[in-house]
C-alpha cells in the first residue's frame, strides 16, 4: 500500500494558496475601490475648503488692491500598499471659462463730478464688462459622483451632474447686494488660467481695478448677470440666493436697486489684464479766485472703465494766461495729479485745461476738464460795492437731469463765502408752471446743504404744496457756501397742468388735494434756465443757462 500523506499536504497548500489568491483579489476588488473612494472624498472636501479660501482671496483683492496668494491641491495619492495595486493618482483640473458680459444699466449718478455725469451718458448710461468663472473639475476613479466646484459672480457652489438633471449646491452666499439693499457690488473676473494635474497649484488673484467709495446710483440700477447657477428649477436657485433679483433669458439672472451704491471690482488670474483710462474729473473747484502772482494747485483724478481711480497715467495741462509749473504729471496710486499754477500779474479771466490722450484738448469731452481762474483788478472791490449786483457765484456749465428729463442738476463755486436765503426760478421757454417732488415731503430745491421744500410747515410758503415758478421765496433751510466750495444745485420735477379735475379746473398755484389740479411732468432738457439767488445781506445774483441733456 502506497503512502499517501505527502499529496494530502500538497493538496492542502493548494487549497491554502487559492483562499490566499481568492482573499487578495477580494480585496483588490472591494476594499481597495473603497479605501480608495475614501480618500478621493476626503481630497474632494479639501478642495472646497481651499476653493473658498481662494473665493475670500478673489473677494479681498477685489476690494484692497492687494494679492491674496492661495494654493489648491489638484489631485490626490491612494494609500500604499504592500501586496494589492492602486490605479494611477487622481488628478483634477482648475481653470477660467468665460461666461460672458455683465451689463449694468440705468447708471445715472445721483451727484459726483462733471467727469463721470459725462463719461455715463457717453456709455448711454449702460456699463458692460466680460467676466469669467473659476471651474475645478475631478478626475477621480473610484468617486463617481464628485461634484464640479464652480465661483462666479461673488458665489462659490458645487455643481452635480448625476442622477439626471444637473443639481447645484451653494458653499457660500453671495455678496453682490448687501443686506439693506443700498449696496451692489460686483467683482469682474479676468485672466486665462489652467492648471492640470495632482499637486499644489497656486493661485495668485491680481487687483486691475480697485473700487474707491462707489458711485451713488439715483433711482433704479438694473445688473444683468450671465451665470452657470441654476436660475430656476428645484432645489437653491439664484432667486433664494437673491430676493431681489429676477430669472433672465440665456442662463441669466438680472438684480435690481434702487438709490444704492455701486461699487465694480476687477481681478485677473492667469494672465496680465489692464484697465484703460477713462475719463477725468477735477478735484479742486472748478472757479476760482486768486490774487496776482498767488500760486495755487489745482489737482484732477484719473478714472478707469470701472469707474475707479487710474494710476500711472500721463495728464497734461495747458493755460492762456499765467504759468503751470511742470504741464505733464502721472497719476500716483490714487489716480490723482497735482499742477501748481501762478496767476498772472494781470487782471482778467483765465482758462486752465486739463487733459489726457493723444489729441489733447480737441480729444473727447471725457477726456478733458477745465478751471477757471478769475485775478481781480486791485479797484474791483471799490468799483463793486452794488449790493445787488453780485459776482459770487461762478456757474461750472455742466447743467443736466440727474433722475429723469424733469430734473435739473447743475455745480457752481462760490468765489467767497456767502448765505443764499431766497430764490427764484424760471424757464422762460418752457411750458413748466411749477416744481413739485414725487413723493411728499422731498424738497423741490436743493442747494448744497440748504433747501427750499414746499410741503415744509416751516416755510413761508406752506399754503403750497410745490414750487410755482417765478415766484420768489425764502429757503426752507438758507444754503451756505464757503469760499472755492463747489455746490451742487438740484431741481425736482417741472410740471404743467394737464387738464382739469372735479372743481374748478387747475388753478396756477392753487391749493392742491381738492381733485382739481392734474398735472404732467415737463422735460426741460436743453431748455434756457434762470435763477436768481437771494444773499443774507439782502443783494442778489441771477445765473442764465442753458440744461443739457442725457
């Protein structure tokens, strides 16, 4: 009889080794995947968290002009193991895709210098400016329902495109209307960034353009933004996101304010974009009253498409009559530039123009300012002592509505301080009868911090609810106005009557709320204005222009 343990043996090491091989390729197939999947989740909440600071780096350098370096860590390593196999590392992409224009509309600035009122209704008062969006996008292998981690316009969100339609999840807010309405800020993307592979990718956000206070936007500024983010449909939309905002056609979302502050932000990542100068404003008043031979600095601002200030750029001055120190200065980081002008000995009116560009002051009206500097005669104040034939106020000619064609909106400078108590206007081409606010309890006139406000019972004339024109009447609150001070002067809405009502048709100035006095607004763009101002010492000074127009 044959002895048959050693094949037993071999038969139990052949049974042990395929419960080895049966183990192993158990485990490469179900424990690896899932070990695996783990880690790439794992890489997958880290990346977030670095997009969101990358997001704070964009939003802050926006805002501060400053860099804010970040790093993103693309892709992922498995664990090492001694015996199974790892597929190759995962790796993931992070990359700029345009999205298109943002259009802001209805930019009427309610105040600011003559320069920017220029600038916007050269632009149609419509602003526009291309914008991109900031895509990471996972190349797992085992985590097959990562999502695709988008910021935009301000937001930050993960975007999921299994199960059917495309789901989409914020991971911040948003930060382009503040809480009480009274603010928008917009944050443009630039640049032409890609980066793909596992490690460290660093992105470096670069300021092109740095917001300076904003701009006051009177009545109501329309935002037209171009998005990936769902605006409509199940689950968070731009409408939860936004209260204010409204689902637009192409996979666009329009925001709406009203009276509020716009502020425009430019970044660029990937690449060296610029701004480009835009227009001027003047810093200093535009009249002014020196002695001979005084010297004084008149200084300017330079702006960029976003409305913010422009550096290192070449602004050139030129007079005819007096002397400018040096005529070419470059903006410094603020976009202002300073000339230090001499009066001439002589006495007379003089001219001071300011301008960028390569024609000069024939260039675009954006692209120039003016001053004008008046030297007095030494007999003047002897030979003006007409208490009622005043020269203090020097009109600045850039008269036009600011909220709508029955508006006007105009500057002057005060050449010495003076009180204005009364007032009276007229337009003597005009079908306008009178000046009457929207909305009770706003003043028809505004002049600087004093105002005359029919609806007012403290003024003398609170029989009325508006302003009749040519009448003249005691401010509400007397305007005072210092040397070289720059003033603005507003005057809401000209009306005319527009039929008659229940009683006794439309009086001239009668007493309105009896039903009797339907009235229509009148656009006086391009009319003839005049204005005649009452000083505390009893003189007056009457200013003839004419509007302009939007």
């Amino acid at each position: 009889m044959s002895d048959r343990r050693a094949v037993a043996g071999l038969i139990g090491a052949v049974l042990l080794f395929g419960i080895l091989v049966i183990s192993l390729s158990l485990y490469q197939a179900q424990v690896v995947p899932s070990e695996n999947q783990r880690a790439e989740f794992e890489h997958s909440q880290q990346v977030q968290n670095q997009l969101e600071d990358v997001r704070n780096a964009i939003l802050r350098t926006a805002w501060s002009g400053n860099s804010q370096p970040t790093s993103v860590t693309l892709g992922t390593r498995y664990p090492s193991r001694t015996v199974a196999v790892n597929p190759p590392p995962a790796t993931g992409q992070l990359a700029t895709a345009e999205l298109g224009n943002v259009t802001v509309t209805n930019v009427r600035a309610a105040s600011g210098p003559e320069g920017l009122q220029a600038y916007l209704q050269s632009k149609g008062h419509t602003l526009t400016y291309p914008t991109s969006a900031l895509v990471y996008t996972p190349d797992y292998n085992e985590y097959r329902n990562a999502p695709t981690t988008v910021y935009e316009n301000t937001l930050l969100y993960n975007t999921f495109t299994s199960g059917g339609d495309p789901r989409s999840l914020p991971l911040t807010n948003d930060s382009l209307v503040s809480a009480s309405g009274d603010r928008v800020s917009l944050v443009v993307l630039q640049g032409d960034y890609g980066e793909t592979g596992i490690g460290s990718a660093t992105v470096d956000p670069e300021s092109v353009s740095r917001p300076s206070g904003g701009t006051y936007v009177n009545g109501s500024l329309n935002v037209s933004l171009p998005t990936r983010y769902p605006v409509s449909g199940t689950g968070t939309t731009w409408s939860d996101l936004l209260p204010r905002s409204e689902l637009g056609g192409d996979g666009r979302v329009n925001v709406s304010a009203t009276n509020a502050t716009l502020r425009i932000g430019a970044v660029s990542v990937g690449g060296e974009a610029t701004s480009e100068p835009a227009y001027v404003t003047r810093e200093s008043a535009q009249a002014l009253r020196v002695s001979s031979g005084e010297t004084i600095s008149l200084s300017v601002q330079a702006h960029d498409q976003y409305l913010n200030p422009y550096a290192g750029m070449i602004i050139n001055a030129s007079t005819d009559g007096g002397e400018i120190q040096d005529t070419s200065q470059i903006t410094n980081r603020n976009g202002k530039a300073r000339f230090d002008y001499t009066a001439p000995e002589t006495s007379g009116t003089y001219s001071v123009n300011v301008s960028f560009g390569p024609n000069g002051t024939d260039g675009p009206r954006v692209q120039r300012t003016n001053f004008t500097v008046t030297v007095p005669s030494s007999t003047s104040d002897d030979e003006n002592n007409d208490p009622n034939d005043r020269e203090t106020l020097i009109y600045n000619g850039d008269a036009g509505p600011y909220n709508g064609g029955s508006t006007i909106q105009f500057t002057m400078t005060a050449s010495e301080a003076a009180t204005i108590t009364k007032i009276s206007v007229s337009l003597p081409s005009s079908d306008a009868t009178r000046l009457q606010d929207q909305s009770s309890g706003q003043p028809e006139i505004h002049i600087g911090d004093g105002y005359y406000d029919a609806n007012d019972d403290n003024t003398a004339n609170n029989d009325l609810t508006y302003y009749p024109l040519g009448e003249t009447v005691s401010l509400t609150s007397d305007a005072t106005i210092e040397a070289s001070e720059e003033t603005v002067v507003r005057l809401q809405r000209f009306q005319k009557p527009s039929g008659t009502g229940q009683g006794n048709g439309w009086p001239p100035w009668g007493n309105p709320g009896q039903g009797n006095d339907r009235v229509e607004p009148v656009d006086v763009q391009n009319e003839p204005v005049r204005i005649t101002f009452t000083f505390s010492d009893g003189s007056t000074q009457t200013l003839s222009f004419q509007n302009g127009a939007y």
